[in-house]
C-alpha cells in the first residue's frame, strides 16, 4: 500500500474562516512541501503550500500563496477563473468527483461531475439537483478531447462525466486575504491566502460508502493544485504554469487515480 501524501489532524475546535492563515489553529498545522510542477516534478516557481485540518463537521483546507503581482479580475460566481490566476481543488467520490476553484477576490469557482457509466435510471444520481437536462448540464470528455481519436469520449478509460456546473456544495465557506495590494503592479506583494470549510454533511455522495466524518486511516484522493497566468512581451503563456502538491507526469486535472493521497488521523 502506498503511502499517504498528506495526513490531516484532527481538531477539537471549529475554525472561524476569515482568510488569516496565522492563526494559532494554522500555526499548529503541518502544513505541506512547496507545490510543485504538475507534469516534471521540479519546484513551483512561486512558493505554495497546503494545510487540511478537520473536525466533527467540518473539513478545512488552507492555502499559503507566495505571488509578487496579486491580481483577479472575475467578480461573477462560476466565471471561468482557470482562464486567469487560481486555486484548485478535486475531491473523488470514485463515480464522481467535485471541482473547485477561487481566485484572490474570493470568487468561486464549482462544477460536480459523475461518469456517465455510473449514472443510470433510478441510481443514487438520479435526483433533481443532477438532471441531465438541466441547461447547465454537459458531457465533458476531458482535458484533452479534441483528437479524432478522443473527440467524443476522451482519453480517459472510463470514458465521458456528465458535468453539472450549476452545482453549488450546500454550506461551503471561503476567506482570501490578500498581503500586497490587488491589481496593483507598481509595487511587489508577498502575496494571498486562503481558508476553506466544507460541511461532512455535504460530502455524502463523494463518501462513496465511507463514514461521514472519516474514521481513523481513511484516504481520499484530494487534488490540492495552482495555476498560474504568465505574460511574457504581451504574450499569454499557454498552458498556465501547474504547481500541484504531487506531480503527476502529465497536464490534466481531471485524473482522480493521479491526486494526492490525504489520510485522516484521529
């Protein structure tokens, strides 16, 4: 059996969730190696770490982020922050699995996707909150989907998720506070941080049969990553620099068999 990428503490007390990462709660926390790149391994360009503490109700995650230009521009719930400089999270729920993402004003990001060879009539997904033909409801066959060989189910083997981006996580909490000043780049920031609380009630369906809060030993696949936006002479860098919490050899998020492995310790 491989061994943990990460162990998450237990705690006995709730964290207030306002964005200060210096908090004594935090400061106790084992918090993670510096992220690094997603496909070579190497160091992440800019310092990033994690922190994944929990209590009875709650899972809590932490992000430390070192950026000399702090900067986000989308305002609007569900914009496309991936197009500029953001934080992600993946939860595996083996049919399924939830996206997250926040950028330095707070907003967010959520899409919850089920594969499709789990989705059928009368199954525990077969509920309102995941119609099909919902208008925000979507095939997705993967990042890299645009081969003739790939076009319609990707190259994933287990083919294509319904997607659906109207998916809200029922009591989900987020706090950015930025250390420099926001789009401003006439001076050098330290940085943002990030806090982020999301209910065990909530996670039910990524449980996948597992108790609800976790029981001692317990792992969860868990993506903990950051995507950077680079210009170079007025030029986008494309694909954004990844700096992840485990490298995984290749660019593409949407691998849950390649995330991290995060036990919880009692």
């Amino acid at each position: 059996m491989n061994k943990p990428d990460y162990i998450a503490e237990k705690i006995s007390k709730s964290i207030t969730i306002d964005g200060n990462i210096n908090k004594e709660v935090w400061k106790n926390a084992k918090w993670s190696k510096r992220f690094v790149d997603m496909v070579s391994g190497e160091a992440g360009m800019y310092n990033t770490q994690t922190a994944l503490l929990w209590d009875n109700t709650h899972l809590y995650i932490a992000f430390s982020v070192e950026e000399p230009f702090v900067e986000a521009n989308f305002t609007e719930r569900d914009s496309l922050i991936f197009l500029e400089n953001a934080l992600e999270i993946f939860i595996d729920g083996g049919d399924c699995y939830y996206e997250f993402q926040v950028n330095a004003l707070n907003t967010v990001y959520e899409v919850f996707f089920i594969w499709k060879d789990a989705y059928a009539k009368g199954s525990r997904f077969d509920t309102p909150q995941f119609d099909v033909h919902h208008p925000q409801s979507y095939t997705f066959g993967g990042n890299h989907d645009r081969s003739a060989e790939t076009f319609w189910k990707g190259d994933h083997p287990r083919g294509i998720r319904w997607a659906f981006t109207h998916f809200d996580m029922p009591g989900l909490q987020t706090a950015v506070q930025v250390d420099g000043t926001l789009n401003d780049n006439t001076d050098i920031d330290n940085g943002w941080s990030v806090e982020i609380a999301i209910p065990w009630s909530s996670l039910e369906l990524l449980a996948n049969g597992r108790t609800l809060p976790p029981s001692q030993g317990d792992i969860w696949n868990i993506f903990l990553g950051r995507f950077q936006k680079l210009m170079h002479s007025g030029i986008e860098t494309t694909p954004h620099p990844a700096m992840v919490l485990n490298s995984q050899g290749i660019y593409d998020t949407h691998l849950p068999e390649k995330w991290s492995r995060i036990e919880f310790e009692v």
